[in-house]
C-alpha cells in the first residue's frame, strides 16, 4: 500500500496516521473507523490555495461537499479561506451550523426543492447555479416575493465525454444535468435568465465529470466555455464575469493511478484560459473550481477488523471484514479499486492473494479484489487508504449496520468528529403504529 500524508509504519510494525498508532486507536475507538488525516487536508487545502488562488490571481476553491461533510470539514475549509458547494438543504444546514459563511456557498443540484431555495435565499448563498428552466423560474418567483435579487450561474452540459466511469462522467449531452450547449437550449437559458427581475447572471457552470486524470480534459473544457461566453456576449451584448469549472480532478487509489500534479493542473486551466480568451478576444472571466475527492480522498483510512476467512482451493480466499459496502459502497458501485495493509503487522512481507469482502448479506459486498497480504489470520487489523472521499457520505444503514464513527488525527491527537452509530441510533425514526402495537400484544 502506498503511504498518503502523515501515514507511516512505526517501529512496532504498526501503522500510525497523524502520529497516532492505529492499533490504539481500535482500541480506544473500535472498528471499522474512518480516520482523516487532517495536517494532509490543509496541506491539500494549501497546495489549491497557492496553485489557483495566488497562481491564477482572480480565482476560487469552492470544495465539493459531497465528498465529506461534517461540521468539522467546514471548519477546516474555513480556516483555509477556501469556499464550499454544496447541493442538498442537509449539506447547507451542516454547513450554516458549522458557521461556514453564506457568501463562500454555492448551490448546486438538479432537483432543488422550493423549501431548499428558499433557505438557501434566506441564508444569503454566495451563488445559485441554476440547473434547469422549472428552477429559474421558481428561484425568480421566490426571490422576488422575499425581495431580494439573487446571484446566479447558470449550469450547462458542454458535450465533453472524460475518460472515466460512465455513472460519474456529467460533461456528455446524454446528462440529467444543466442545460445543453451545442442544441440551443443554452442560449434559451440565458435569454429567460436575463429577462428575469430577480436574478442576476453572473456566469457560467459546468463539471465534466469526477476521477479525471487527463489534464488535456480541463483545457479542452475551458475552451468550450470561453468560446461560449464569448458567443453570448456578441449574441447579447451581456458580458459573464465568472467561470466555474467544476471538479473532477483524479486522485490515486491504487497501482496504475497516476494523477497530476495540483500545481499542473492550475498551470493547465491559465494557459487554456489564456489561449481561449486571446482568441475570442473575451476578458478573462473569474475562474472558480470546485474540487472534492482530490481535497480530502487520500486523507482517509478506514480501519476494520479481520473476522472470517474462507479459502476455496484453488479458486479465491475471501477475508471477510467487519464493514464493507455499507461504509464503503465504492467497488459495488464502481469498480473502484483500493489499497490496503494490515496495521498491526505493517512490516511483513506479502505471503498470499486474498479478496477483502464486507459482512453485508450479498456477493457484491467486496471491497478489494486481488490482493496481496502477509498471512491473514482472524483478529488482524486491515487498513484501506484512500477512502477519505465518498465513503462516510455514501455509506447507509444497510442490513441495519450501524455506521462507523469518525475520528481526525493530528499531531498525536485523535478527535471523534462524528460519533459510531450505536443500535438505538437505527430505531430513532422508527415508529410502531398503535394498531401493530396491539396485535404484537395479543399474540404474546
Ligand atoms: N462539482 C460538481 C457539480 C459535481 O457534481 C462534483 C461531483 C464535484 C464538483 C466534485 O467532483 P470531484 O472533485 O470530487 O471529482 N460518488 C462518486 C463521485 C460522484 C461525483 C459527483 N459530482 C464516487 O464515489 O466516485
């Protein structure tokens, strides 16, 4: 497994994240356990901070939400000077709670509700991204009866296709998301935008997709967006000051990743910006990029517990562990593929070739397939790396499994920031009816 951030193996053999060793944090705080590395996300913070806020001068890092949001999460972001999206009422009252302010939020999402809207209004969100005609004109009919003009982006799909897995590409026209560039809706788009009273244009969206590695993709985006600026402005004389392009950049997760640099990636969208703008003659427009996965992926450990193993003779073993797809549902989903070691004997040399599963009730609950590993016995500790993105924000209750607790590491300490569900937390929205009540009475 390749090391990430403050990881290292200590000299008991044991792996150690943020200077404390893993071993006793399972005995402190039980697995499985999500562990953040949270001197590796300010450092990730810090590297976007200096890449495209100081490298590119009039730019933004707005982190995707959806990768991990806690409260904790938003302060960090905070402390960094970076902004956020965000695209759920749940991500935007986490974020409110967490003091994150209104201003640096951006609301995205294709189905925004008319309560969400209206809290994001209230809140005073620095930017609406408009996705699609049935929300403009419901924004607009807010806005105006709470009395306030809102700022907007208006979101398009520009008919890129990035080389990625097809359920996370968004760039292509076959997309649920933002208005079609290259059929005119687009151009219908900004005409009702700019025609209505409450809302104020201020630029353009779009995200071609997520785990990109091809730099060459974000060019050829910003590109396609700066000859569209450029053909509204001459269509209708109105000028977008901000271009937002989204997030995507890849991350490693296993041999065979290779991403890029942040810093090229920054260098790749100036001179791309450059090009286009010389080109077309456009000003250069504010640029905002809206990174997720590469901000806190390979800041995140999952720790579990070796329970099971089954060895089928020569055809697989399978080293069950104690979560699996309910905390990390990436490979079921996916195909995603991870690293991983055994923390508590992370010296050893690799003896077998093993495939981790989950303790979830169907064959599709695998977290890793393939890999190798010293001798596994019941009781071993694995760590998967790499699972700080989409793992805790995708993970559910399923087969009623509680989800893990959250603990971030630094400088030897180790904070839970979301506490391990416990077996009442599954029943605390469960209802038995009267009428059920009753019958499981009469049966007794
Ligand atoms: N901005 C927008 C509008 C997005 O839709 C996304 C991700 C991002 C930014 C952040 O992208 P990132 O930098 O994290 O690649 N659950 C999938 C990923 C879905 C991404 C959805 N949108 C996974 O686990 O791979």
């Amino acid at each position: 497994m390749r090391l990430h951030g403050t990881q290292l193996v200590n000299e008991q053999g044991h792996l150690e994240i943020g200077g404390c060793d893993t071993v006793e944090l399972v005995q402190q705080f039980g697995t499985p356990l999500y562990i953040m590395d949270e001197a590796h996300i300010r450092d990730i913070c810090r590297q976007y901070h200096s890449s495209f806020i100081e490298g590119l001068t009039n730019a933004e890092v707005i982190y995707a939400s959806k990768a991990f949001s806690t409260l904790a999460m938003y302060r960090i972001l905070d402390e960094e000077d970076l902004g956020i999206d965000i695209v759920s009422g749940g991500e935007l009252y986490t974020a409110l709670q967490a003091n994150f302010p209104a201003a640096r939020i951006y609301f995205h999402g294709n189905n925004k509700s008319r309560e969400e809207l209206s809290m994001a209004i209230k809140a005073g969100v620095g930017r609406i991204v408009v996705d699609n005609f049935y929300e403009m004109s419901m924004l607009n009919d807010l806005a105006q009866a709470m009395n306030q003009r809102v700022d907007v982006l208006l979101r398009v799909t520009p008919g890129i296709e990035a080389h990625t897995h097809e359920y996370i590409q968004t760039g292509q026209i076959d997309s649920k998301f933002g208005f079609t560039l290259t059929d005119g809706t687009a151009d219908q788009a900004f005409d009702l935008a700019l025609s209505f009273s409450h809302l104020v244009v201020k630029g353009i969206h779009a995200h071609i997709g997520s785990q990109i590695f091809e730099l060459d993709s974000f060019r050829h985006e910003v590109q396609i967006m700066i000859d569209y600026m450029a053909d509204i402005h001459e269509r209708t004389g109105y000028l977008l000051h901000e271009l937002n392009l989204g997030g995507g950049f890849g991350i490693y997760y296993a041999s065979g990743d290779e991403p890029a640099r942040i810093s090229d990636y920054a260098k790749t969208v100036q001179d791309a910006l450059e090009d286009a703008c010389q080109n077309q003659k456009f000003p250069r427009p504010k640029i905002i990029i809206e990174p997720g996965r590469s901000i806190v992926g390979t800041a995140g450990t999952t720790l579990y517990t070796v329970g099971s193993i089954k060895e089928i003779p020569g055809v697989r073993k399978y080293v069950a562990v104690d979560g699996g797809m309910a905390d990390n549902p990436r490979t079921a989903l996916y195909q995603a593929r991870y690293e991983a070691l055994l923390a508590n004997r992370a010296k050893e040399d690799a003896e077998e070739v093993v495939s981790i599963t989950g303790k979830c009730c169907e064959s599709g609950d695998m977290l890793i397939w393939d890999i190798d590993l010293p001798k596994v016995k019941s009781g071993d500790l694995l760590a998967v790396s790499c699972t700080g993105a989409y793992n805790y924000s995708m993970s559910s209750n399923y087969n009623r499994l509680t989800r893990p607790g959250v603990v971030l590491v630094e400088g030897g300490h180790a904070d839970v920031i979301v506490k391990r569900e416990t077996h009442a937390d599954l029943l605390r929205n469960d209802i038995l009816p009267a009428r059920l009540k009753y019958l499981q009475m009469a049966s007794r």
